[in-house]
C-alpha cells in the first residue's frame, strides 16, 4: 500500500482539520487501517489485524461480490430514485420476504440515524402524537431529533437535556438493571413482564399528560447498552402496552440484523414479536451507506395521505441497491447466518469458560455473534471493573486484536465481528483474552497479597480489612 502519507502527518492533518469531537479508537496511538479482506483488517506497516467489532463488514471487508456490484452500477448509472430502476424493487422484495406479514413497504436511506428519524416521523403522522418511551442508555443515531430519543448521549455531562416528550424505561438488563436474574429470584418470563411493566407505567403516564403514546422505540438486543439479552416475554409484553395505548413499536435492527443473532434473521424474531416499523443500515451495504425503513402498508398509507412527498437525493440509488442485493446474495451463499449460529455458539461457550477462570468475568451473554462478557472488581457486589476494561482493549489491540467495551460503565466487552469469523478466529480471541485475564489476575493476587501483608493486625477495622481482603485473595486465586 502506498500511503499519501506518513501516519505522523495523518495525525498532524486531522488533528487540524478534523472535529475533535469526532470519536477515534486508541486515541493516545490511534490506528491507520489501510486495507481489509474478510474478518482482517491491514495497517499501513502491513500488521494484521482480526476484527472482532466491525457489524458493518456484514459479509467481510471488501468481499469481492459486494464489490464487484458497486463498481458495476458506478460504472452504468447513479441517479436518484424518481425513475425506475430494478435493483431497488428487488431489494425491497427480497427485503419484505425477510420479514413477517404486514410489514411490505420500504423506504430506503442513507443511514441508520436517518432511518430512525423516518421512522419517528411516520410514527407522528400515523398515531398524530409526539410522546416516545425509549430504554435507558439506547443510541439510536446523531441526528439532532435522534440524540433527543438516546440516552446513551443524554446521559453525559455535557449531553442536551432530556425533552418532556421522551420518558426513559429502564434497560431490561437481568445482570445489572433494575430487575435481575438470579438475585431476585424470579423467573425469566416474570423478569421480562416486569420490564414490560416499567414501559406501561410510562405509558399510563403519558397518556395522563394528555399527549398519549407516540411510539416506543428500541434495539431488539441492545448493542450500545452493552450488549443486553432481554429476558423472555419482554417485548411482547411491552408491545402489548404500547399498542394498547395506541402507540406504534419501532424495532431498531441496525446493529442487530441481517442473521447475527444466529437463529432468524431479525432480532426481534428471537422475542416473537411482529414490530410495526423496522429500521435497518449498517451491515445492509457492507461498508456502503445504504439503510431503510420497512413498515405496515397501513402506515406507509398515512405517511401518502398526507400530501407531503418523499424524496431523498441518495436513498435507494441504484449503486446502492445494487451492493445491498449482493450484500443478501453473500448472506444466503455462504449460509452466514448458520454460520453466526455454529461459530457464536462456541464462542459464547468459550467465553463461559472464562468465567469459571478469572473472577474478574462477572456475566457473558449473547446471541449468535453478538457476544458480551461483562468485568467485575466483584462479583458479589458486581461492581463494574471499568479500568481492567480498558486495560484489555489495548493489550488485545497489542496482540493484533480489536474488540470494543461499552455499557453505561464502559465495562462490557463487546464482540460483533465480520459473520465470516471462524472457529479458529474464536478460539484465537478466547486463548488471548484467557491470558490477558491472566496477567489481570497476577497483578490482583500480588496487589492482594501485598495488602494483607502490610496490614497491622493489632486494631481491630484492621482486621476486618486483612479478613476481607484475605478471603478476597482467596477467590481471586
Ligand atoms: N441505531 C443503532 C442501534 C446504532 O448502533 C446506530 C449507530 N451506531 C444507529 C442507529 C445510527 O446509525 P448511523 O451511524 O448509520 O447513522
């Protein structure tokens, strides 16, 4: 690869030219990726990188089919969806044949915010509302009428203020959240009608201000949360209130989709539910913008009888029709959603093997290849282990790995690698992260020790100290 540039005068430009709020991984040492094939990715010394985080690689970085698509519409014609072109109706038949009945007309965009804001507004116009019930720390896009239903950036110091129209359910999170699994002692689907509960409450209370239920906005398993599993019967339940206060469900399938989860093809298939708008992007174009919103032709009617056309210079282009289509070609040829299935499998059973050694392994969860593993200081108290977090994504990055953290505490390690990731790929991401742990381990035991050493046992706090910290050396090691 020849670079334009050294890495140095790289960091130099955008440093200059580039928003400093613009996110950027490892920025202390950031990355300069220059090339990627399948679940690899190349810096610009030519190291190897395997990427366990990148849900836009759906099918691999630059797979030759999706490529060859787009080089072949760009070559052809790029023009806007006002005249006919094939590939668009394709897609979108290929896209409803996906999705359970009623849900039959598309609409397609650019990204994954701007579907969301769509389907917010089509929501507006059907049910002629405004009120939305979000989930605690969900992200659903940047766009100024996105961050104000995402607490994910809410939430911060510095995020804008919460409008009164968005009311807040917590997130179903049975480790963490208000409501969990064993501690509680209840079962999965009662966890689950608790949660629902939670929304309908918000729903009473919406209806009590006199605005009533717009819709109910959410990610099917949340990603940006960190990587939550809802209990059994949440979404239906919580479906049933918001449709009983005459709100319309808006699934957000823009991390989750395309046959992650290993057994459907959409997440919100795992919680049995029929959405009323579904939102789709990121692993739709494999790395090219392209999203869309699917809903109800009941819907889709609402939004036509309003007068108000719809036109989006670069939704549903041909270009980027072309390469979602080769983007569902790849997804049944090389039967990627068993294969999420098979090769999740075992990467979640490896990861459970991590629990049972290193303490610092608190919960893993996950669904196909959508895999969480959550650190704890403690399990007991699970008090999240937010530096160790930190510490592994860059000693992962060391050995030539890259995988992510999230969740509110920035303690949930993240994998949702390219679905072309193998076993042997799983197994390389467990071994070094077993050892990683390790080190972890070593470090605590001595700190541990250290401690109980130092301690004087004359008075008696101290020996409460030296007996907690003597048992918590115990079960560390
Ligand atoms: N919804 C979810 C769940 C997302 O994770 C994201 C992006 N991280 C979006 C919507 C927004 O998508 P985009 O960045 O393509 O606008």
């Amino acid at each position: 690869y020849l670079q334009s540039m050294p890495k140095s005068e790289t960091i130099k430009l955008r440093e200059k030219h580039i928003g400093a709020a613009c996110q950027m991984f490892f920025r202390s040492n950031p990355l300069k990726i220059v090339r990627g094939i399948a679940q690899f990715m190349y810096d610009e010394s030519g190291e190897r990188y395997l990427d366990c985080i990148n849900n836009v690689a759906h099918v691999g970085h630059c797979h030759p089919h999706v490529v060859e698509a787009g080089r072949n519409q760009m070559s052809l014609i790029s023009t806007n969806n006002r005249y006919l072109h094939d590939d668009m109706v394709i897609l979108a038949k290929r896209l409803v044949k996906t999705m359970p009945e009623p849900l039959s007309v598309c609409f397609f965009v650019n990204s994954g915010s701007e579907a969301n804001d769509l389907a917010l507004r089509l929501a507006r116009i059907h049910t002629k509302r405004k009120d939305v019930i979000t989930l605690d720390h969900a992200y659903h896009g940047h766009l100024t009428s996105m961050i104000e239903v995402s607490p994910y950036k809410l939430n911060l110091p510095g995020g804008p203020e919460k409008p009164e129209w968005v009311h807040v359910a917590p997130v179903p999170d049975v480790y963490r959240g208000k409501y969990t699994y064993p501690m509680d002692s209840k079962s999965e689907r009662e966890l689950g009608r608790m949660y629902a509960d939670e929304v309908g409450k918000l729903c009473r209370l919406a209806q009590s201000n006199g605005g009533g239920v717009c819709a109910f906005i959410a990610e099917s398993l949340q990603s940006c949360g960190g990587q939550i599993i809802p209990p059994e019967s949440y979404l239906k339940n919580t479906y049933k209130h918001v449709r009983e206060a005459g709100g319309v469900c808006i699934a957000d399938e823009v991390q989750v989709g395309f046959g992650r989860v290993g057994t459907h093809m959409w997440a919100f298939e795992t919680q049995h539910v029929i959405p009323d708008i579904v939102t789709v992007g990121k692993p739709m174009g494999n790395g090219h913008p392209v999203a869309a919103v699917i809903t109800t032709p009941e819907i889709a009617k609402s939004f036509a009888d309003t007068g108000v056309e719809y036109f989006n210079t670069y939704g549903g282009n041909p270009v980027s029709c072309a390469i979602a289509n080769a983007v569902l070609d790849v997804i049944e040829e090389e039967r990627l959603m068993e294969r999420a299935f098979r090769v999740g499998n075992h990467l979640l059973n490896r990861c459970e093997g991590l629990k049972h050694r290193h303490s610092l392994v608190g919960d893993v969860r996950g669904r196909g290849l959508f895999v969480g593993v959550e650190l704890v200081t403690d399990r007991e108290t699970r008090t999240p282990a937010t530096a160790e977090a930190k510490h592994v994504i860059n000693r992962m990055r060391e050995e030539k790995i890259l995988i992510s953290r999230d969740g509110p505490d920035s303690n949930v390690l993240k994998f949702k690698p390219p679905m072309v990731f193998g076993i042997q790929d799983a197994d390389r991401l467990v071994d070094t992260l077993d050892r990683v742990l390790a080190e972890l381990d070593g470090a605590r035991i001595s700190k541990i020790t250290l401690e109980v050493r130092v301690t004087p046992i004359d008075d008696a706090s101290s020996k409460d100290t030296l007996r907690s910290n003597s048992k918590q050396a115990l079960k560390a090691i």
